[in-house]
C-alpha cells in the first residue's frame, strides 16, 4: 500500500486529477496513511476546482461537518452545489438535506424535495426515504401516500431495512395501498432476517395472529426472541404473556 500511496503523490504532484482524488481519499478515510483531513482537502480541493464533481462533493462534506476545517454550512452549501448540478448523487442528497434545515440557505421544503428527487431517481436509497417522509407529512409536495409507497418500494427493493419494514406497515396498516397482509408479511420478513428490531417484532405478531401466514406460535416467538433479545419492550411483555424467556 506504501508504494501505492507513493504512486499516487508522484501522479498528484504532476496534476494527475485521478491520482490528486485518490490521494486525497487514502487522506481522508487512513488508507495506507495516517488519517490527516487537512492533507485530504489540500488534493480534493485542487480537482474540486479543476470541477472534478467528487471533490466537490468532499469538499462540502469537509465543510459541513468541520473535518480538517471550521465548519461552515455556506461554503458546504457551495460545493455541494456545484457537484449536484453535474449529477453527483451523495450532493444532490446532501443539497435536498442542507434546504431541508435550512443550513446557510433559506429554508425550503420544495427545494429540498427538488434535490431529494435527483438522488432518488437515481437509486440512492437515503433520498428515496426522505422523499417518502416529505410525501407522507406533505412537506413541498402534496400529501400523498401513494407516492410514498411508490419510493420506499424502491427503496426497499435495494434492500433496505428500514423502507422494507415500513413498506410491511403501509401493506398491513392500508396507506398507500390495498390493505394485504400476505404482502405485509413478505416485507417484514425481508426486513426481520437484516435484524430490524421492529419488523420482527410485527413478523412475530403476523405468526401469533395468523395474519397474512399460517398461524405458527413456535415461529411467533421464535421472532419475540429476536425483537426481545435487541431490547423491544412489546416483545418482551409478549414473551412474558406466553410464558416465554428471552
């Protein structure tokens, strides 16, 4: 890896952009170096000015998180910018999220969703679930469970927990969709098996009422335990009610 790092330094220092962003990310993250977010910026910065997007992007992460700078949300806010116009996800997100809050920017909802919708469209999964929350609480855009559903179906689709245990709730609960429990049961099963403490929580009462699956006690407490053993209060009381340890 020394000789690798070395390699890089020689191709930065002749203005090498690939080489001045790897450098600047074997700085940034301790990757055959000792972790320095100074040195980091100092390569990121000379490609994020060349308009190299992905420096961009480090440069706002830098600045919005104060690392190996003060922090400081209006020139997070500039980089990132300039990155999410030429299409960076991570940027775009990050944009959607700095409207979002409001940090340096006049907060705004329908600028945030602008963003939000950038990411999601391409497949990055924390957009995709703020896009769900915006839907669902009508934050820049009409209220509308419909739409949610249709992101966090996405989102779930990828794998993630999270999107795949709240798709179970909307197929179990009606929003959004047509109240199914066999769907509701997929989606939590999806999501228990990644550990989502909630979602085995829900599998097991699935199992203990029948609902959506054959109604199985053994497999109910079987995702008690789990929901009981990551410390969920409801599992525990269930497991209690049984008769059950944990």
């Amino acid at each position: 890896m020394k000789n690798k790092i070395e390699k890089y330094r020689k191709a930065a220092e002749q203005g090498n952009v690939m080489a001045q962003n790897s450098l600047g990310w074997c700085y940034y993250f301790g990757k055959g170096v000792t972790q320095d977010y100074t040195e980091a910026l100092k390569w990121y910065r000379k490609t994020a000015e060349q308009g190299n997007a992905m420096a961009q992007c480090m440069l706002g992460e830098s600045y919005y998180y104060g690392n190996g700078v003060e922090r400081d949300y209006t020139e997070a806010v500039k980089w990132y910018r300039k990155a999410a116009e030429q299409g960076h996800v991570k940027a775009q997100y990050m944009l959607g999220e700095c409207y979002f809050k409001g940090k340096e920017v006049t907060k705004s909802y329908t600028e945030a969703v602008k963003w939000y919708r950038k990411a999601a469209e391409q497949g990055y999964v924390r957009a995709q679930n703020k896009l769900c929350a915006c839907y669902v609480k009508g934050k820049g855009v009409e209220k509308s469970y419909a739409e949610a559903v249709k992101w966090w179906r996405k989102a779930a689709e990828q794998g993630n927990a999270k999107a795949q245990y709240i798709l179970g709730d909307c197929y179990c609960l009606g929003f959004g969709v047509t109240p199914n429990y066999i769907e509701a049961v997929i989606w939590y099963h999806k999501a228990a098996e990644q550990g989502h403490i909630k979602a085995q929580y829900m599998l097991g009462e699935c199992y203990f009422k029948g609902k959506g699956v054959l109604q199985d006690c053994t497999e109910a407490v079987k995702w008690f335990r789990k929901a009981a053993e990551q410390g969920n209060a409801d599992a525990k009381e269930k497991l209690d009610g049984l008769g059950e340890e944990y």
